[in-house]
C-alpha cells in the first residue's frame, strides 16, 4: 500500500527489458551532466534581469502552468478556485485543490516534471497530497525566500549554457538588454516572433501596426515599409542574441504570391475589411517573406502550426489566452509548404524547423519532407507530445526517413521554469531508450548509439539553432 | 507441431518481459474476479425476460457475430452457406463452413474471445477445426439445452453486476418490464438509442415519427412537441433503470442554431425534402439538444460517430443492416464539437462520453478535449479498436494528456452474450500490463497501479454511467 | 569505441526480449533459406536478357537509389555531385561522398540494406566510411567485372524462384522475350503499369496514345478501339509472363460512369482540353475499366496511390522523374473505392491489392475494408513504411481486423536488386518477431507461428499474385 515516499528512481523510464535497460543506463550515464541547451521556450526573461524572489508555490508552480490547469479543469475544479483570473484566493487554499486532485496526474509528463521539481529542487521526501499539501506549501514557499532559489542561482544549479525566450516585436527587449548589461554571465536570448503584427485576426492587430511603426520608425501600413520594419526589427532582436523566429499559426499553409498581388493583399488586411480567406493567405504569404529574410540575416524559422486556440469560447471571454484550451487540428504540410519550398526549399542556407501537433503526419508526411529538402529540419515532439509515449512515437516514426540528423534536438517550449531540467531529463532518458533497443537488436553498434545519444542531447540543437 | 490442445494460458496477453509480467499478473489477480459492469451493448432483453434456451451453435455463435461473418466473408465463403439470409441451411453445415475456416482467425480478438468461450463457458479441451466440428456442434447444443445454460443462470454464472441493452425510443421496453416484475434479482437495464427518430435519413424515418406520435401522444410533426416526445421518451427509458442515451451519426457534427431556424429545418426534413446537408444539420442540431435535456435529466450521453454504414450496397438490399459492411471513416471532432461545447461545454453536470473508430484522433483531438472540458470523457477503444494491440494504443495515446480519469473503464458493446466475460478479461489483462510496464519503468508506483486496476475495471464504468 | 568491423548479427531485428527472442530464431530458422518470390518490383530485365557485368560501385548502388540520394540532399550534398545528371563526375569520388556521409543512415533502413550487401555480397569486413571509401570502391568494382557476380549468377546465389519487372504498355518487352528465348531457367516476368497510357497529366500523353495505337493497331483515340487495345496489351504481357497489373494513381479515387460518359469524358481528355478533375475522374474510371478486364483476364490489380510526385519544382526540371522528391499525402480509399466495390467488390474471382503510404488507413480503412470485401487484399507496407517499425506496425494495426490471411506477403519494390534479399529477409526477420511476440503472449500457438511464419515469408506471395 501507499506508503507515500517519493523517491525518483534512477531507472525510470528506462525500458524494463534486462538487455536493453544496462545499455540505456551506460548511454545515459554519459549525457547524464551535459549542459542544458535550451532553443525554444517561454519564461520570462524579467527573472534573471531582476533575480527577484519567486513568490510562492501557488504562483509559480500552479497558475502559470496550463497543463496542470486544463487536467483540473477537465475534472471541474473551477479555474477561480486555482487562483486564475481570481487575486482573492489565498494561495495555501489553491494548492490544496491541487494538492487534492494530484492523483488526477497518473500517467501524465506533468506528474514526473512536478515530482521531480518537488523531490530536486525542494528535496521533498513524501508525495504530495491532502495531507502533504501544507507542509509542501510552506517548504516552498520558504526555499523560494532563499539567495540559492533566486532565478539566477537556478539557472547556474540547472547547468543552463543557453535558454532561448520568446518576445513579440513590440517588445522592447528590456529585460535583455537589463541581463546583457549586468555583467552576470547566464546566456538568456530572444527569439522573433511576429504574430502580433502578422496575423490579421490577432487580437488589436490594427493597434499592434501602429505601435510597430512607433517602434521602428516605418510606416507599417506600406507594404514596403512594412517589410523593412520586419528587417528592422529582426536585427534588432538579432542584436540582443536572437538567432531565430518563431511562427504560431492555424495551419502551415505558405504563399508565394506576386509583389503587386501581396501589396493588395496587405491593403486589404490593413483596412480591416478581410475575409478568414485572406487573414489566412496573408499569413501564409507572411512564411514565404519571413523566409526570405531568414535568407539573408540568418535567422533561423520555427514553424509551430495546428493549433484551434481559445477553442473554448467561455473561458476565452472570461480568462483570456493560454488557459489550457488550445486543441490541435489535423494539419496538412505537403501541399501548404509547396509555395515556399518551391522558392526556397533547395537553399541549405535556410534552415525551418517543422513541429506539429498531428502524429499521422509524422511517417506520412514530415519526415518524407525533411529527409528530402535541404532547408527542414523536424522539431522535437511537440505541447501535448512532449510526453514518454510521444517522444518514443516521434523517433519510430520519423528515425527510419529522416535519419536522426534531420531532427534537432530537445526543445522544452515551457515557462515552468523549475521543471526545465526535468523535461530535459525526461528526453534523454527517452531517447537513450530507443537507442538502447536499436543497439540490442543489432540495428545500430554501440559506438554508434554513444554519439547519437549526446548529439540528440546537446549538439544537434546547439547546431540547428545556431547556439 | 499441432496437438490441437485448447488451452487458455494463465498469462496470456501480459507483456513477455520478466520484470513486467510478475507485476501484470500481481495486479490483475487482485481484479481478474471484480463483477462485470456492462454499461453499453447490444444483448437481447428477452434473453432475460423469457430465459428460455438458446438454440444450437451456429445460431447462437455464428450467425449473430458480424466479426466472424465479415472474416469469413472476406476470404470468399458466402453468408448464405453461414445461415445468414437463409434458414434452409442445415445450422450443422454452417458450423462446418465456420470450423474449416477457424484457421482465419489467427491474431484477431475474435479467436480470443471464441476460444475462452470454448474453453471456459463449454468445457473444451481441442481447438475447433474441421475434425472437431461436429464434436463441437454437438457438445455445444447439448450444453444449451441444459438448465445451467440458461439466460439467467449464465448471467449470474457471469458475475454481472449490471448490464445495459440498447433500445429504440418505439421500443415499448416490454422484456425490460417482464424482467423486473420476475423478482430475479439480475440488474438489466436500457440505454435510450434515438437514431431512427432523429435520423432523416434512416429507413423509415416518416413512418418512425408516426410511432413516435402514437407512444408518446405527442405530434411529433410539430418541433415543440417533438421535443417534448424526446422528453417523455427519456423519462420513461429512465423509469425503465436507463442512464444513459446513445447516439449513433455518421460524423461528430453539432450545431446549436436559433429556436427558429431549428424549427424551420424541422418542418424540412419532416416533409421529406431535404439535401443530404440538412439532414445532417439536423442531426447535429439534435445532439445539442439531446444534451440539453441530459442536462435536466441527468442522463449520459454516448456518441458514437464515424462508422460509414451499409458501405457494400449489394451485400445491404440482399441482408439488410449489421453484416459486417460498415466501414470507418476520418472524423473531425475539434470543429465539430464546437456548437455544441460553446454551449455546454463548462458543465459538470453534463457528461458525454466520446468514441472514435480514426484512432489519429486519440491524441491529435480527443485526449486534449477529454483533457479539457469538464463535460467530455473518453469511451474505451472501439469496435474494431476493441483488441489488444486496439486497447494499448488507446492508452498509449490518451494517457499522458487525458490522464485515466477522464476515461470511462471497459464497454464490450456487444450481442455476443457468452463472450461478455472474456471480453472484459481482455480489456482487464491489457490495462494490467500496461499499468505493469509503467511501473516496471517506475512511472507509477506499484500501490498507484493497484488502485488504478480497479478503476478501469470497475469504479469508473459505474462513475462515468451512473451505475 | 569505433573499431569499425562489419559483422551481421545473426539476431538482428528480433526483439531483444529474453523470452521472446529465442522463439523468433526458432522461427526464423525454418523460413531463412526459402527461395524469394517478389511479385512487384523495378528492377531492369535488360540485367538478365544481356546478362553483362555491372559497371562501377557508385553506377550500381549509389546512383540508382532514391533512398540515399534524398537522405544525402537532405543534408546539403548536391545530386551532382553523386553523379545525378551529371556524368563528368568522376564515380570514386561520388562514393567517396556518399562514404563520408553514411553516417546520416543510422537507424534507417537503408543502411540495413547496404551493410547486408556490403557483408554479404562484397565480404566486407569493415564499416564504409571516408577511411575506407576507396577500398570499397575499389573491391566492389573488381567484384562486379567477374562472372559469378552477372545478373543471372546473382540471380540463382539470390534463391530467387520468380522476379516480376513493371513495364509500360508501350514497352516492347524485349529484354523479357530474349530471357525466355534463351533457355536460362531463372523465371522473370512483367507486370502491366499502363499510367502513361491512362493518366491525362502524365509527360507526353497524347503521343503515349499515338505510340499505343500503333503497337496494338487499334485506333486509342476512340473509346471502343482504346479499351480494346487495352485488352490486347493485357494479353501480350500475360503471354510474357505477367499476373498483374499496377496503377500509381495520385488518389485511390474510383468511378463507374455510364458508358457514354465515359466515352464522353475520354473525347475530353484524348482532345487536350480538361481539367484536373476531369483527369481524376479519368483514372478514376479506368480502375474500374481495369477491373473488369483483369475479371476477364485474371490479373491481379494493385493499387499504389497517396503520393505526391515531383513535389520539388526545380529538381525534378534539373533531374527528371524518380529523383527523391515524391512525398506521400493523407490518402481516403472508403469513399474513393466505393464505386468499384460497387460493382466488383463481391467478387471472389478479382484480387485487388491496395497499398498506402498513409499509416493512418491501415487500422481505419484498409483492415476494415480487406476484412470484409473479397476481392480486396492488402499489400506490405510501403516504401517510407517498407521498414522494421513500419513493417511492425503494419502488423499491428491490420491483423487484429483482417487477419494475417487478407495480406499478401512481402514486396521488395525495389530496382536495387543486390538489395532484395536483405530487403527479403528484414521482412522475414521483424513477422517472425511479431509471431514471436504473439506466441509469448500465449495468443497464438508455436505451431501456428510456424505455419504462418512460412506463409508471410512465401506462401501468401504466390498465391495471391498467381505465381
């Protein structure tokens, strides 16, 4: 029965196979250490500007974390009774909803990322629980008072040499510029991503153009200036460390349409008088452009398509954006990257790292693509695949078309910061797994299995983003 | 080579691995006995209600098992020699056509669940084959003949706890009524399976609204009365032990027009001139209604979508429905849920239990739904899903967003009355091994995996279906 | 760390699972040394008729492979340099860059293949790699000037008992009726692929159609004369050996117009004057067209669809057809076959075999669709799927629904002909392993393994491809 210790275990998610386990463990044992290079991702560059405190454990390991949200949600725990949209809950009483509905994460990535933040960076030594959920709450939130749980002391402890952030162009960058000038050594970088002033159905695009226009000092509504803003804009993001951007769209559809027909497409999405037809075409015309400036300042693309957002119109009204009802669509490639690849999909200058959310997509079109056109690269297991199951999915269904050396590493695309290590944790595990079965049946020679397992760990992505 | 023994090994379906299986069988012996909850299939109330015995093999095993029929089929033997369509042929020869080609059934669930009814409900010790065919058909008829073969005496011999049939709305229930006024304890109860009344394309559908009026004294040509048919129908189906509605369309689509325009699709598609969209607009307009009065009622709504019905049109005018000629297709459910969720979707009183035959839904849509809206829980693996390799990738693709709580344990779905046992046994035995393997790579703890075992074969059923 | 030997394990590929393992080499061992049947495949008669010495390493297995030239693309290796439409390169130095970077095949299966080819065929002892690139160049070379490595010598060291080319129906079959003349016993034989004859966007139509006028003598620009010419062709290939024919379709779209729409729609396309659909629709119709004559002639159809061909614009006007760039698409067969199933599927007397290169048919739509039509079989798993987990999971999501008994044994699909008995036995090696894992798990009987084992390896080939 439960005796409720919590104990990370040094096997865990190792494949159990008494041939295949010994070889994953010696894989792992040497990528165990490596640095965590961290390419793509969301937390908030303001942590390591200020090195504020954390505040408590509510407030940093429950409201921002959309994936613990939309599990408690999906079993009607209200979002207010979390603390979301609601600043009168006391935090003690949110983290025991939370405490109370854990079991509810049986089997999720949540669980083992939480479980393994409570156990190494709070060196907690029962589960969390009803009766735990006090005790953790103020072990927490005392450590988190502590000089060694600031933001930049995690950061060292975590053996970060790199983490990527991602800023709007509007944004002014200040908390970069803030760290840059500190004199503390900690990489922390931006990454371009446009959407604000690219996708007309964005919320206050119109407001967002003038603003961009403020900022760089173009008329951003021409088209021509609108483009140079972009190219302003991106060596600006440049200048404070950016080596990519990063693209959120519905779908992956791209364009490659004639620069008169562009200028009155973006006439048309300026007004405001647009259909859904044309918000998407101009979005899609947008990749093509984004490409081509790629081409010339060398940053490298991120493509994150097929997500439904806000698919949940009631919360969306009440809670805003990023509350846990974003839910994937099936998504096309083949066709809607022929437009852009037709123009630059032979460049080995370009590099555009394809994610999805669509795992069909994965054997039957993604990886066709990348073991094909010199420019893509196929991103890691993405949101809702960032799980055992899903990496292992990715690898068996890509690996055999694409190679390993078509895919680019780890992303961990979270700003649960203190679950960073974890999630890395979690992939080299994983990968060290299928390796270890390709080296027990003979598909792959040890040696082999050792170079790809740091390469998958550090320097594929080290690489592919230009780090 | 072939002794031709039948023997149902104790630890058959567990993973082979030697850390794992130990931990499988652990746990699945602490559930293997647990009652069965049955709350979805299609078992014949009178069964019960007359318990008088069932005929000869063929009758009972044969002909009704469309599994079988579209196997056999599918390697050239025609239904009429199978009994199908014709009552000329000797149930003996039909066995025989069956025992010939039993060889067809290697690696199918079919074989799993006939050779534990052989094994275990018949007493037999050789596997069915041309030389065993009418030993088989004689043992098997004799059996039947005998008292402990007898509806109830195998229900109880079952250990069932519960069982749900399915019923048309004209249905007058009247085996449900014979079987409660018989004071034998067995617990059968209905499921209200609306399809030929909201159905403008099913057969008969005029003439069904006709009945619909008779039975419930409503003008059902009327949209408000219609309505309130519906509402009748359902308390009555209620007052009969039902606790939940089935709904059986080819999509997932919902709508949620104005009162008017419902009104107004209502009065087409009862006046027979309607296109194929209206009568699909109808149908979805219906299952927001449906879940509506779920709402009032309280009772559980199951969608069953994406099954092209009657795909083989020659096989459909010569044997009419249910011979092994529906087909799945790809189901949308992101955009095709929505009408209905943006109205009910954030209710904790409403639960709709989802089911898919397009297995790229599981993680791409259905777990990130499940793992989101408090109405919507996960129907386990269906149909031609509900096999073992089925049931693993079930979990294996829903676990990690979903978690287990938003699915619902095991439904058997099925008229194959004596195979009910082994079909949960399947499921029982798959979900072990799968809990095994996650505590073997110590993503569980082992008192976790215990608890969880029976969830899925027990609490949640009774949970998720109000049992 | 890289010693650098090449040795071929002799339990590659099976699971290396302690109790599942030894059974999958139980099984192995009885199938190993069965001759090769391989019913579809590329590779060149002309090999055989003339019986000459293969020129050079990179003429024989670098440039002709799709496989590896789109991996080495995919990475920034130009084709020209490969000697792709180049012929000034020199071939040594083409090896040399395919040697340097065959590293980027680790866990593919083309590195599978190779090594098998290099071990088996060559006695290489050592890795390929830039150290020993020219020593390979060199020894393969040597090798392919002496007599026991010509075609036919390879041919009979090969087992193999029967090799079917594809022609077009405009080939003359030359090289097939010079082997037959010339009293070599090895059995090679055609297979009638008339896409250039029925597909309206195919290179060159209207002249293919002048060019098949005058082989056959039929006027090909009337519907009548056209079918005809059809049925005569037919019947020459037969006479030359063929069992089959094979259409690469883009979709699996079928049709069953009235005969004077079809006549109708064929003035259209034979005039120049269509559109896409109405050349869809086309080929559509002549799947059915085809149908009813192989009902007539007994030629097993198979079906290739789903792939996206030149999808790189500026390769394929550089290089032509067949250089890497096709890449599959989401591919629906339940709506597309309808119309031919509707007038054919009930036959016993057709075998259609339908392949796919989207995964997410084979538990949706194909299984259902073979497990229940009896002209429909299902073929291997394709191209990007002809792997060991692709082949795995063909296994996984098909049997439980069609058996093992409506699949049709392996295809080696390949014009790589050293490469077919590696391909062969990979396909021998991962069904033994599923077997394996089937009977560890009790549900499937060792005895029954065995048969099934030599059945997936030989049996299922020759029957259902008439052989």
């Amino acid at each position: 029965m439960n005796n409720g210790k919590l104990e990370l275990h040094p096997n865990r998610l190792f494949p159990a196979d008494s041939k295949i386990r010994p070889i994953a463990r010696e894989l792992y044992k040497e990528i165990a250490k490596l640095p965590i290079i961290s390419p793509h991702g969301h937390t908030d560059p303001k942590w390591w500007a200020t090195d504020a405190n954390f505040g408590n454990a509510s407030e940093l390991l429950l409201k921002p974390d959309h994936y613990v949200l939309r599990m408690l949600y999906s079993q009607g725990v209200p979002l207010e009774s979390l603390g979301v949209g609601n600043s009168e809950i006391d935090p003690r009483a949110a983290w025991r909803q939370f405490a109370e509905h854990y079991y509810l994460f049986r089997g999720t990535p949540s669980r083992m990322w939480l479980d393994w933040v409570f156990a190494e960076v709070f060196a907690m030594e029962v589960r969390l629980s009803s009766e735990t959920s006090d005790m953790y709450f103020d072990k927490i939130t005392e450590c988190l008072a502590r000089p060694e749980f600031r933001p930049r002391a995690l950061f060292e402890r975590f053996s970060i040499e790199v983490i990527t952030t991602t800023e709007d162009p509007l944004d002014p960058l200040q908390h970069h510029h803030t760290i840059r000038e500190s004199g503390w050594p900690g990489r922390v970088i931006t990454a371009y991503r446009p959407d604000s002033v690219i996708d007309p159905e964005f919320e206050g695009f119109h407001e967002n153009l003038n603003k961009f226009s403020e900022i760089t000092k173009e008329d951003c509504f021409s088209w021509k200036n609108y483009l140079a803003a972009h190219r302003k804009r991106r060596a600006f993001f440049a200048s404070m460390g950016a080596t990519s951007t990063d693209h959120g769209h519905p779908t992956a559809l791209t364009a490659d349409l004639a620069p008169t027909e562009a200028e009155a497409l973006f006439a048309k999405v300026t007004r405001g008088s647009f259909t859904q037809a044309e918000a998407e075409l101009f979005r899609a015309q947008m990749l093509t452009e984004m490409a081509a400036m790629s081409l010339d300042d060398g940053l490298v693309m991120q493509l994150h398509p097929g997500s439904f957002r806000n698919h949940n119109a009631k919360l969306f009204d009440k809670f805003g954006r990023d509350n846990g009802a974003d839910i994937p669509m099936g998504t096309d490639y083949v066709n809607a990257l022929k437009p852009l690849l037709d123009r630059f999909g032979n460049e080995t200058a370009l590099t555009l790292i394809l994610f999805t959310l669509d795992e069909s997509t994965y054997s039957r079109e993604l990886a066709p693509l990348a073991g094909h056109y010199p420019c893509l690269r196929l991103g890691p297991a993405w949101w809702f695949h960032d799980s055992p199951e899903g990496m292992l999915r990715f690898r068996e269904m890509t690996t055999e078309t694409a190679g390993f050396y078509n895919t680019v590493g780890f992303n961990d695309d979270t700003r649960a910061f203190l679950s960073i290590p974890a999630r890395h944790d979690v992939a080299r595990r994983i990968d060290c797994g299928f390796l270890a079965r390709m080296v027990a049946e003979h598909r792959l020679e040890d040696w082999e299995a050792a170079v790809l397992a740091k390469d998958l760990a550090y320097n594929l992505a080290k690489k592919a983003y230009k780090l």
